[in-house]
C-alpha cells in the first residue's frame, strides 16, 4: 500500500516554519518587520535613521515641541483691533498661528456679555465644525449654533457658527421680506476667499449686503492688497474700514518635508533653499514614468 503524502514527511523538519493555532505558518520571531508601500504595492522596511538620513531627519525635526507653559499676554496689533472694532470695521491681516482667532472670540465674549449676537463665518464645513466645537467650549453649547448646508443645531443661540454662503444666503432672504439677519457683528474667517474665482462672489456678495449696522471684522493671512480691500469694503458699506497688520514673520515657523515613497522622510528644501536634489531626482523619474505610459508604469510597479 502506498503511503499518503501527509505521512512521507514524518519526523521531517518543515522548512516553512510551525504553524499556528489557525493552521498559518508562523512567522521566525527574529523576522524583520515591514511596512506596505502603498504606491507601488511592494513590501519595504524603514530605513534606519543613521548617516546623512539621520542628520537631516534630526535637523528638520530639532526644536519641536510644546512651549513652557506662562501666562498669556495679548498681542499689540490684538488690541488694536479689539479697540478699533468699537467704531468701524476692521481687516486684521497677520501670519498663521498669530492669534486672529483670539480677537474674533473677544469680541464676542463682549457682546454676548451685553446679551448681543454674533455670526462666525468660515469658507469649509470642517473649518465650521472645529470652530463649533472651540466656542461651545469657551461659551458653552447653549449659546453657540451651528449652520451649514447639512447641519442645523440650535439656530437660535446668540452666536452662530456657520459656512459664508448660509450668511449670504440669510441676506438674500432678508431682502425678500424673510426674517432679518439678527446679528451685532459677523466675522468672516479666511477673507481672502474673495479673491477665489469659483468662490468669490460668495464674499463680495455677502459684504455688500451685510446691513451695515452689523459690524465686521474680516480674518485673513494671506492678503496682500489689505489698504486697497479695505476701501473697497468702506465704498460699498458707508462705513469706515481699518486695516489692523501684525509685522514681522510668523510665530510658528514652517518646516516643509517631503515622504519618499521608501518612507524616509527628508527636508523639501535644501541648504542653499533650492529643492532637494533627491526629491528633484524622483519627479524627473516621474516625469519619464509618465511618457512611458500606463503598460510601462504596470510593469515597472510588477519588478
């Protein structure tokens, strides 16, 4: 009788290894592990952070951290604008991370103390939500509500955190005999938006018909035409129009990286402020990838 294949390799040593409760074959303890390229569909291992990979990995990374805490002292260029809110409009143009937030949320504090109202607006539906979420913190939930084109929670609350086009949207109704818009100020986060070409309209819209007993306090970063928007907003209003600038460069500086596709993580620029020569190396290859078409990249992406 012939023996079965299950019984020729008794007292035989597996070279794939044990198995598993499952049935798997397990892996050598000693096995290194590996992470999925995603890109490509290949199997990598991170490379070890040692050389000039470390020492650049370590240079772009130096001095990240959480401050100490101390206490907070405002700004300048904050109160300037808090003091310049009590009698006209205003346009705070200063660098991410400088506090604009922080002017806008004073204000408002001032004014629900006074049993006011305000509107917040921002340009994207996340942007609202995390704005939603920061001032049911600082003023509690029964006083903040929230508009956008999918959400509606607590519409009445003296303030209202919501998308531009439901404030404007809110104006168009009002001059149509609708319910007035009953706000004290609005503020209009990322007021650059004005200059955006599909979008734009929304902000010239919503400024020119923003009535103007409802005081304004535009937010952005970005603007580099502030004397020339300001009067704009000063023509079409009737109401006067500040520029407030905070100078010098951005309280939380930048560090741009880039990911290879081998997981190293690398300064974008180099020491002289040109593109690292890796990364640039990588887009001419990208760029042949391109001219070989679909067939060559597939095959490339099977080796």
């Amino acid at each position: 009788m012939r023996r079965s294949g299950s019984h020729r390799n008794h007292g035989r040593r597996s070279k794939a290894g044990p198995r598993d409760r499952t049935g798997a074959r397990s892996k050598p303890r000693d096995a290194p592990r590996h992470v999925e390229d995603v890109t490509g569909g290949r199997l990598l291992t991170p490379p070890p952070a040692t050389g000039n990979y470390g020492r650049d990995l370590r240079g772009l990374l130096s001095d990240i951290g959480t401050p100490k805490p101390a206490p907070f002292k405002p700004d300048p260029f904050q109160m300037d604008a808090l003091a310049a809110l009590e009698f006209e409009d205003v346009l705070v143009t200063a660098p991410t991370g400088s506090g604009k937030t922080w002017i806008a949320r004073e204000e408002i504090r001032r004014l629900l103390e006074l049993g006011k109202r305000a509107w917040y607006t921002t340009p994207l539906k996340a942007l609202t939500n995390s704005k939603y979420a920061e001032f049911s913190e600082e003023f509690g939930p029964e006083s903040v509500g929230i508009l956008t084109g999918d959400r509606k929670e607590n519409s009445g609350a003296p303030l209202i955190v919501g998308t531009t086009e439901i404030f404007r949207n809110q104006l168009f109704d009002s001059l149509r005999g609708g319910e007035e818009v009953s706000a004290d100020l609005v503020v209009f986060d990322e007021a650059h938006y004005l200059a955006d070409e599909e979008r734009g309209h929304v902000w010239e819209e919503a400024i020119i018909l923003t009535p103007p007993r409802i005081r304004m306090l535009l937010l952005s970063a970005t603007i580099g035409n502030a004397a020339e928007f300001a009067a704009w907003i000063a023509e079409v209003r009737g109401v006067n129009c500040g520029v407030i600038t905070r100078p010098g460069a951005r309280p939380v500086p930048l560090r741009a990286a880039f990911l290879m596709p081998d997981k190293r993580l690398l300064p974008l620029l180099g020491d002289k402020g040109k593109l690292n020569s890796e990364i640039a190396q990588l887009g001419e290859q990208n760029q042949k990838d391109r001219h070989r078409g679909p067939v060559g990249r597939e095959r490339r992406r099977r080796w």
